[in-house]
C-alpha cells in the first residue's frame, strides 16, 4: 500500500469526528487496514494510558488509541470539527517544532484515536514501572508492592541497562539537538501551550535527536491556555524530564546512581547551553532543585561553574 494514498487519505479525514462506518465510504484496501488497526488486541507500544499500533507501508503510521473504554468527550465533537487540532499540530511544525504531525482525532469503538505520523526513538528514561514492568517480567508491577527478590533484582537490572543506554545515546548527541529540543519548548510557549503531562516518557530520543510527544492540544482549543508563561517556567519544564535516571532508585545501586549522576553532569550542561543559546538569562535558585536531584549535592557544587558556564558568560555581557 503506498504512502501516498495513507497520507492523502488520512489528510481527507482532517480531523473530524468519524465512525469506523463511515471510514468504510472511502477506499476498501485503506479501510481495511485502518479498520484493523483500531481492532487489532495487539500493540507494538504502550504507555500508562495509551496504546499504539504501527500499520502502513513499512509500519510508517501510528494509531494511538485510549487504553480503556471512555465516553465520549462533551467538547469532543466542537474540537475536532474544526479542524483546529490537526492546524495547529502543521503550524508548530511548520514553526520548526520536534513533534510527531498528527492526521486526524476521533471517537470510535469507545476509543479516542488519533493517527500519527510514526517518530522513531525511544523514553529518555523509564518513566512507568506498570509497562516496564510487563515487558520484563511479564506483569504488571506496581510500586510499593511486593516481588521476589529475584524479580526485583532483574527489574533492577534492565532499569539500569535502558536508562544508561539512553544517557549515553544522549551524550553523542550533538548540541543542534538539545537546541531544536528547548526550541520546540520555546515555539509551544509563544501559542500558550504548556507540556503539562512533564515525564522523561513523553521526550523520546534517537540518533537524529529528540522528539515531543502527548501535548495538550485539546486544553489550547476549547480556550484554556493562550498565555504565553514566563521562560523560567518554560526552561524548569525543559530540564525537568531529564533528572530521571535514578527515579525507581529502590531497584538502582549506589553505584548505578553516580554513574548516572556523572552523565547527567554533561547532559545538563548540554541543557543550559541550549537555554543559553536563546540568549535567556536563568534564575538559577529555582531550577537548582532539579539540578540537585539530577546530579547530587556534592556533583553539583563541584561542577556548577562547568554546568553553567554559558549562563555566566551571557550574565557577565
């Protein structure tokens, strides 16, 4: 099936509310595997409250559907209709934002589906113990629940293995990335766009960068946020995502955490820079919590003037 046909079709669609019955009134061939994806039982990811099916022409698209039933959204019909969603997802891309272009947004089979085009990379760092869990072990673990301790070990293992893979593909990035990433931050603010659901599980990361993801259009077009917020609380959402490494530090040894701890210390100077490289000044006293956290009080001393260096620079003009 080409691309082609998949885009133009589902740019037809343009986010108005649709059934699988009137998907139907358009070409069998597309329907058939649009209808299937919305069915399917499978999934080839999953997050805490959404799962996602990759279908299309080498697996180029994505269907995210609400994992469980839901009625359907009072305002749902007024949002979608308007094509509002889908414009505003094409002007922030056009503006240069590291977001995934979204086709379309509906109600069906009691699910809310939206349709993606498919990013490629991977959680910055585990941010879910209940899915991360069910890969691992095969169930879903919750916190401050029990285990054996064979389990606990082994979930400890991976954690450990994935969030410092992560880091380290992290640390070849070069600086573009972490510039176009504060970028986005900086495109959402100026159309009072908040990244409200903040987690290391919604900024994904590959070789070509980083990419956002599960933004809160919805709150933006039924008129709850315009405001552009003040770029302190633009760069504590920027820095935020990335100090958890060491977030399930119950299953982490001490080593583990300093070895994450010392890779932070890079990324986070990867991080100001790219606020630097605005020309924003921080107030440092009010993102130093999460700094201590990603780093350690005795890291962080020791390397503060390392860490923000360019801010010194920009403040000493």
């Amino acid at each position: 099936m080409a691309n082609k046909e998949l885009v133009d079709y589902f740019n037809r669609l343009n986010g108005k509310t649709v059934s699988p019955s009137q998907i139907k009134t358009g070409n069998k061939q597309l329907n058939a595997e649009v209808i299937s994806a919305i069915k399917k039982n499978g999934v080839d990811s999953e997050g805490a409250c959404k799962e996602c099916v990759f279908f299309g022409d080498k697996k180029v698209f994505a269907m995210l559907k609400s994992k469980l039933p839901v009625k359907k959204p009072e305002a749902f019909n007024e949002l979608t209709d308007a094509n509002g969603l889908v414009n505003l997802n094409q002007q922030l891309i056009n503006e240069g934002a590291k977001i995934a272009k979204t086709f379309c947004k509906f109600y069906s089979n009691q699910r809310i589906i939206e349709i993606q085009e498919r990013f490629y990379g991977s959680e910055i760092s585990i941010a879910n113990l209940q899915t991360f869990s069910k890969k691992v072990l095969g169930f879903e673990f919750y916190p401050n629940t029990s285990i054996s301790a064979e389990n606990e070990k082994k979930l400890g293992k991976e954690i450990y293995k994935y969030n410092l893979s992560k880091q380290k593909l992290m640390l070849t990035l070069p600086q573009k990335c972490y510039d176009e990433l504060f970028n986005t931050f900086l495109i959402l603010n100026r159309h009072g766009l908040k990244f409200f659901d903040n987690h290391s599980g919604n900024i994904l990361v590959g070789e070509d960068g980083f990419t956002l993801i599960d933004l809160d259009y919805e709150q933006w077009l039924s008129g709850g946020m315009k405001k552009p917020y003040d770029f302190n609380s633009v760069v504590k959402d920027f820095l935020f995502p990335f100090s958890s490494a060491d977030l399930f530090c119950d299953y982490l040894t001490n080593g583990q955490i300093k070895e994450f701890n010392k890779n932070n210390v890079e990324i986070y100077k990867k991080l100001i820079d790219a606020v630097s490289s605005f020309g924003i000044k921080i107030e440092i006293e009010t993102i130093k919590p999460i700094l201590t956290y990603a780093v350690g009080t005795n890291l962080l001393n020791e390397k503060f003037n390392y860490i923000f260096d360019s801010q010194n620079r920009i403040k000493n003009k």
